[in-house]
C-alpha cells in the first residue's frame, strides 16, 4: 500500500506492476489524520530534556545548555541567578 500522490503514484504503480508487483493506495491525509490528535502538544516551558541556546536580555550572555528538567524550571533558575547577581552589584 502506498500513499496516494496525485501523478506520482500512477507512474510508481505502472513500474510496480512491469515487475510483477500489485498496488493499492490510500489518501496520505485521511479525516482521521485531520480530526483525532491522541497528545496534546507540549508547550516550549513544559518540554524536558531539552538542548538550548538562550541570549540573555539582561547580562548579554548567550547560554547554551542542556537540560534534564523542564525548559521553564531553567529558565526560573536563570532569572534568579540574575536578580540575585543585580542585588550584588547594588551591595559593592
């Protein structure tokens, strides 16, 4: 069974059929494919196990990394990792 593209799979069907060999073909997108999504996507900040690259707005850094928990945990940790280094700076 092979998925039908218009032109395309007559022509594969015609040489399948010179060797001996007989096709069937079904819609490469079906109502099913259109209606039924059994997982919701996940979002950017749910996603785990994750290799990024991150430009930071407020040290001008770009971090890449990979991480083994969600993308949002990391991205809480940078932000205060950032504010507690601000705080730093205020203290000098």
């Amino acid at each position: 069974m092979i998925s039908y593209i218009e032109e395309v799979s007559e022509a594969v069907a015609r040489v399948y059929k010179r060797h001996g060999i007989s096709t069937a073909m079904r819609p490469h997108t079906t109502i099913r494919n259109l209606l039924v999504h059994p997982k919701d996507k996940v979002s950017k900040e749910n996603k785990t196990e994750s290799i990024y690259r991150i430009p930071c707005k407020n040290c001008h850094k770009v971090h890449n990394g990979e991480t083994g928990h969600s993308f949002g945990v990391h991205m809480k940790e940078h932000r205060k990792e950032v504010e507690l280094h601000k705080g730093m700076k205020g203290m000098v």
